[in-house]
C-alpha cells in the first residue's frame, strides 16, 4: 500500500535497456503540494525514473502506485488517459507545437479533453497571466524568447490541473535569471493548487526550489541526507 499522505510511490523499480540497467530497485514517494527534485550525473537513470513514475514506459519489474491506481498493470490506452487528465509536464525544451499560437498551445490539452474551445482558452489565458505571458498569446512559439516560451510550457502544464507536475530539465536551455523566474512561477503555482511536483535537474540552484532532493546513482534513489 501506498504510505499514508503519498500521492505518488514507487516501489523497487527495475528497467533496462538491453544489457544496460537504468534502474536498479529504485524507491520515490510525493505527497501533494510537495516538490521533489530528483538528482544524478547524465545516464544515472534519473529521466528513466521520472518516465516511468508518469506512466509513460512501465519497468520491468517493480510498483507504480498512484492513489488508488497501480500503473504498472494499466493498459496503455488508461496511462495514456490518466496523463491527459492527472497529469502535467514540462520538458527542457518546451515542446510546443510550432504551428499553434501561444494560447491555443496552452489550451491543448484541455481540448483533446473535451473541453470547448471558448472554455479551453480563457482557462489558458488566466494561466497565461499568472505565468506574466499573456501578451503573448497571438504569437507563435518561434516569435517569442526562451524564457516566455518555457513560461507558456508551464502553463500548459498547469491549465489542466493536474494533481502531479513532471518537470524534466525544465532550465536547461535558459540563462540564469529566466531559469529562476521559471523555477519561481512554477513552484508557486503547483504549491497554490496542491499539486505535486517531481522536478529532474542536475543543477543545485533548481534543487534549491524542492522540499525534498532524492539522489540517483547506479540506478538506485536515495534521500540527500539533511533534506526533510
């Protein structure tokens, strides 16, 4: 069972792939309104927990439970189901889908939710505004700068309400001053709606934004001695 207040865990994770194991009986609990950054040096298995915590590949052995829901014997089409309703994410390079405009890339997923595209907007554009973005929601992703681009995947992130938020590198490609202006909008944000954040960065100063650091090495996760 999962612990008591946990909205997210994972037991005892394995994958690999081919002969090379990424994850090694790797651990990883989050409560709600928590933010955990998940460390380690490139190919500790760190962006591989983080998939398969979302559902996206299943391990080859191990546990997956979110709420009441084990995702590791879900059929693909009901992981895939519950990413688009539970879930948000955020990736290094925004991903955005070039040919939308801004809002209509912040209200993507609402649409492919059902909702109505008058809805799906003006929920993206109250988004767009807590995220200082909303001047730019005419523009095309390639109109805009790095940071107001990272800014708008955040919001996209966050216009479902997602209970759990995977931010991947989220500042990887930006300078220092928008990186902590990211950091600073999407924390506040997921902690002011109750949503967990499992943040993976290899950089001290996006860590700093976490409750919690787990340390990846060798496939197994750790808690940082010191963090609560």
């Amino acid at each position: 069972m999962t612990p008591p207040g946990s909205l997210l865990e994972a037991r005892t994770l394995h994958k690999s792939y081919g002969p090379t194991p990424a994850l090694d009986g790797a651990d990883f609990a989050i409560h709600p309104g928590e933010v955990v950054a998940v460390m380690g040096p490139s190919g500790s298995g760190k962006s591989t927990l983080l998939h398969c915590l979302a559902g996206i590949i299943r391990p080859d052995s191990g546990t997956v439970r979110y709420g009441e829901h084990n995702l590791t014997t879900m059929t693909d089409a009901r992981r895939s189901a519950l990413r688009r309703s539970d879930f948000g994410f955020v990736f290094q390079f925004g991903q955005l889908v070039p040919e939308l405009t801004c809002v209509e890339n912040v209200a993507l997923p609402l649409r492919l939710a059902g909702v109505k595209r008058a809805a799906a907007e003006a929920r993206s554009l109250e988004w767009m505004e807590r995220l200082e973005v909303a001047e730019i929601g005419a523009k095309r992703p390639g109109e805009v700068s790095g940071g107001q681009g990272q800014r708008i995947a955040v919001a996209r992130a966050l216009a479902g309400g997602p209970r759990v938020i995977f931010a991947d590198e989220p500042t990887g490609a930006l300078d220092s001053l928008n990186g902590e202006r990211v950091m600073t909008l999407l924390t506040e944000a997921a902690r002011g709606t109750n949503a967990a954040v499992v943040l993976v960065t290899h950089e001290a100063r996006v860590a700093a934004y976490s409750d919690r650091e787990i340390i990846v090495r060798d496939g197994v996760a750790r808690e940082m001695a010191g963090t609560v």
